[in-house]
C-alpha cells in the first residue's frame, strides 16, 4: 500500500511541569483520522531517565516487549501513529519538553474529513451553543471511536480554545486526561 503523505500538522508542544506528571497508555491514531507517523523531538538538557522519570515506554504490537526511550536532548525518534505502537509518558520529576509533528496519509485524512462531516454537518458554522445543543442527545448516541474522532477534529477547527476546551472536558474519552488539551493552542 502506497502512502500519499503530502499534509503535515501543526507542531505539539508539550510541557510536563515535573511534578509526577504523565500521559496514560494511548495510540495517537486509533480511529484512522489521517495521521501515520509520529515525530517527537526532546528538548531536554542533563536529562537522567532515573532521576528524573518521562520515560516515553512503547509497546509495539505483537510484542512481549517494551521499547523505553529517553527524552534526552536532541533526540529525534519517528513511530507508526496507528494501533501498532501504543505509548505513554512515565511520570516526570522535572520540566520535561517534547514537540511532536504528526505527518499525514491525505486520501486517510479525506476519508476522516468525510466522516466528520457525516456526523456533524458543516462544523464551520457550528459554534459552542450548537455543540452543547448536540451533546445532549446525539453524542450519547455515538460510538466511541466517533466521539474520539469529533474531539481530534475539534483541536482543529475554527473554534476557540476555550470552547474546545469546554467540549472536550464535558465529553472525555476512556482513558484519556480532561485536561489534554492544554499542550495545543492555535488560537
């Protein structure tokens, strides 16, 4: 299968303040919304993985084994976004920088595109109200993994912040953090 991978998304910048700070055990592409490789560059100084935690732990698929990578300095690591690496963040005990680059496959992304739009109409002229109006009823009604697909779509469409952020917090996904969303701002 040939990839068409012409799109790349907008960089993740994120920041654990070292207080035990992680990110659970998750798989940056479970529902086939476009992205196929993951980019993570460290931008961590001195960084010791046994003073000082973060370890990104992944575990590849089909597996009896885990991958454990430091988040040392300079460090450029490139991994499958879909099921076949599953990953997270060990807690850090100190401020842990990491930005992330996800390149897409575009016919995938179109195809997610279309879904999207199947379920929400034109999200251009949606704003918070609208959502909170959906959510009542129709959200209940979805799937997961279309729920999961609502809220990627949501980091990036023309809402605000804030009213991604107030979706995104009354409608979280298993096993994800409320606040997830704090690490991305286009606004």
């Amino acid at each position: 299968m040939m990839m068409m991978m012409m799109m790349k998304m907008m960089a993740m910048v994120a920041c654990y303040p070292g207080n035990g700070a992680g990110y659970v055990k998750h798989v940056d592409n479970p529902n086939s919304d476009g992205r196929c490789i993951t980019c993570i560059y460290y931008l961590n100084k001195d960084w010791s993985a046994k003073e000082h935690g973060g370890v990104l732990r992944i575990f590849p698929e089909g597996t009896s084994f885990v991958a454990d990578i430091e988040p040392l300095f300079d460090r450029l690591l490139f991994f499958w976004s879909d099921r076949r690496n599953p990953h997270e963040v060990q807690p850090s005990f100190n401020t842990r920088y990491a930005i992330t680059v996800w390149y897409f496959d575009s016919e995938e992304r179109a195809e997610a595109k279309r879904r999207f739009k199947n379920l929400t109409g034109d999200l251009q002229m949606m704003r918070s109200g609208d959502l909170q109006m959906m959510c009542s009823d129709d959200l209940r009604m979805m799937r997961s993994g279309d729920l999961q697909l609502l809220r990627t779509f949501l980091l990036y469409s023309p809402l605000s912040r804030a009213e991604r952020e107030d979706f995104c917090s009354l409608h979280p996904t298993g096993g994800e953090r409320k606040n997830s969303l704090e690490f991305t701002d286009r606004t």
